[in-house]
C-alpha cells in the first residue's frame, strides 16, 4: 500500500466534508456566536479549521520545529463572514497537497517538535503529528461546528453518511 497516496487521499476527504460544513454556516449568521462562555465564537472555529486543512497543515509538512517564545502573541484568524472563510479554505489546499507528496519516508518518520515557552508540547514522527494534529484535529473541530449549526438552527451536513437533516 502506498501510504502516501492514501493519506493524501484521506486529506482530500476530510477538506471536502469540512467545506460542507463550512458551506452550511447561514449567511448573515453572527460569527460572534458562542454556545457557552468557554467556547471559541463560531468565527473563531471556522477560522480555525482552516488553519488545520492549511498553514499548519504546511507547518508541520515543512518544518521540522514550530518554536514560540513566552512573549510570542498570535492572533487567530476569525472571517468576517462565510463567504471569506471559504476562500481562505482554499487558498492552500494545493500547496498542502504537494507537500504531502513531496514528504519523504525518511521526513515522516522524523520527529517533529512544537515548543512553546521552552516547553515542548509536541515531540512526535511527523506522520503521527500530520494524522492526530492536522487530520484528527480538523475533524474533532468540524464535530464541535457541527454542534453550533445544530444550535442556530441550521441544517447540518452528513460526514459519513447522511444527517439526520438530510434524511
């Protein structure tokens, strides 16, 4: 089995059942929405997941370390709206494909680290760190967007297998 092949195959997958559940944000919904006060604004997780199928998808293909300081201050992306999330969805899909096929056996295999502060929060082989923290990641996310749809009464897709909406 060519791994590589199936894993890229996996990605393509899970990009396209998360862009339909971007897809089924309502227009005009208020991206400020939280279901409770500790949750991320339905922005933010929208944002997020594409920071999962994307720049961090790419991080961990390309670098062997991801290194932030204490002072480091990241901002996340939050879209404006559906429409802008979508496209930013998009905008590295290709880039990421082909880093997953240019990755070598012996880059997968290498450990690949992200420290924060001086502590290492991740230390695994890469192809580990791609499945649990790009592939599990963006899934278990497109899970909770899923729960906010719900919520405000949108329409929630299937992702494997019709939803109770599409019944």
């Amino acid at each position: 089995m060519d791994f590589q092949k199936e894993l890229l195959a996996e990605y393509d997958r899970e990009v396209a059942r998360t862009r339909k559940t971007l897809e089924a944000i309502p227009a005009g919904a208020d991206l400020g929405y939280k279901p409770h006060e500790k949750s991320m604004s339905l922005g933010r997780l929208a944002g997020h997941l594409t920071d999962m199928t994307g720049r961090w998808a790419l991080d961990t293909l390309r670098k062997d370390k991801l290194e932030f300081g204490a002072d480091h201050k990241w901002e996340p992306y939050v879209p404006d709206n559906r429409e802008e999330v979508l496209k930013k969805l998009d905008a590295d899909l290709a880039e990421v494909r082909h880093a997953i096929g240019a990755t070598t056996p012996e880059q997968w295999d290498r450990h690949w680290k992200f420290v924060y502060a001086g502590t290492t929060f991740i230390d695994e082989p890469r192809y580990q760190v791609f499945r649990d923290y790009v592939l599990n990641h963006m899934i278990h996310h497109r899970a909770q967007l899923s729960v906010y749809l719900r919520l405000l009464g949108a329409k929630v897709p299937g992702s494997y297998g019709p939803s109770a909406d599409e019944m």
